[in-house]
C-alpha cells in the first residue's frame, strides 16, 4: 500500500469528496478549505513536487484540467486563484504535486 495519502485517495483507498476526475487528473475538495470554493487538483500519476516534474505535457495537461475545472464544473466565472505550494519552504505538506483551486470570494494577495 502506497504511504503517499493522495495515491490512496486516487485509489479510493481513504475517502474524498470527488468533483471530477478524467484518465489523468482527479480533483477533490480541500478537507480544510481556505475560501468558499477550495479544490485539489492532482495528477493520477504519482510525482512528489512540481519540481520534480520532467514532463511538459503531463504539466500541460493538468493546467488544461485546472481551467475546464474551475470554468466548467465550479463556475468561477467571476475569477479564482491558482496555488502550487513547493516543497517545505513553500508551504507544501502533501509530497503528491497538486494545485489549489480557490474561490468564492474577493480574493486579497
Ligand atoms: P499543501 O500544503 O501540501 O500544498 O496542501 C495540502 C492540502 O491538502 C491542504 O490544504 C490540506 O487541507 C489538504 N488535505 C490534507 N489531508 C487531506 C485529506 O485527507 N483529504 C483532503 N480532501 N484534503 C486533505
Ligand atoms: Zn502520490
């Protein structure tokens, strides 16, 4: 059994509430949301942090889903923030890469 959590929640190993999810990407809510609308983004394959990401079309294709996602299944039309947290120093506790999808709300940086 794998011992990253968002490998087992891709697996269906540990429960999420699921927003969509195609043959590369999966998206969930955020279990502690940081505004009104606060989704996770991930790759089904397994790669620890952006940085460690070798492959421009799989990168590609996640920043394609993170737009169809917001637009068309979340309907932020009125606009939302995009997040990718790297590594410890960027904040990033889960070592699966995945992309913060937030909105609801005026948003200050
Ligand atoms: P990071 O800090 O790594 O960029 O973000 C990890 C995110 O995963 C956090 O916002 C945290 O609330 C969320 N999270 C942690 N554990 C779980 C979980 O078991 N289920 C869900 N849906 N989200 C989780
Ligand atoms: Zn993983």
């Amino acid at each position: 059994m794998s011992d990253c959590l968002f490998c087992r929640i891709r697996d269906g190993d540990i429960p999420c509430a699921k927003v969509y999810e195609d043959d590369d990407v999966l998206a969930f809510k955020d279990i502690h949301p940081k505004a009104p609308t606060h989704v996770l983004v991930i790759p089904k394959r397994h790669v620890a942090t952006l940085a460690d990401c070798d492959d421009p079309e799989m990168l590609g294709r996640l920043m394609d889903r993170v737009r169809h996602i917001a637009d068309e299944v979340l309907g932020l039309q009125a606009g939302y923030r995009v997040v990718i947290n790297v590594r410890e120093g960027g904040g990033q506790e889960v070592f699966h890469l995945h992309v913060h999808v937030l909105g609801g709300r005026k948003l200050p940086f």
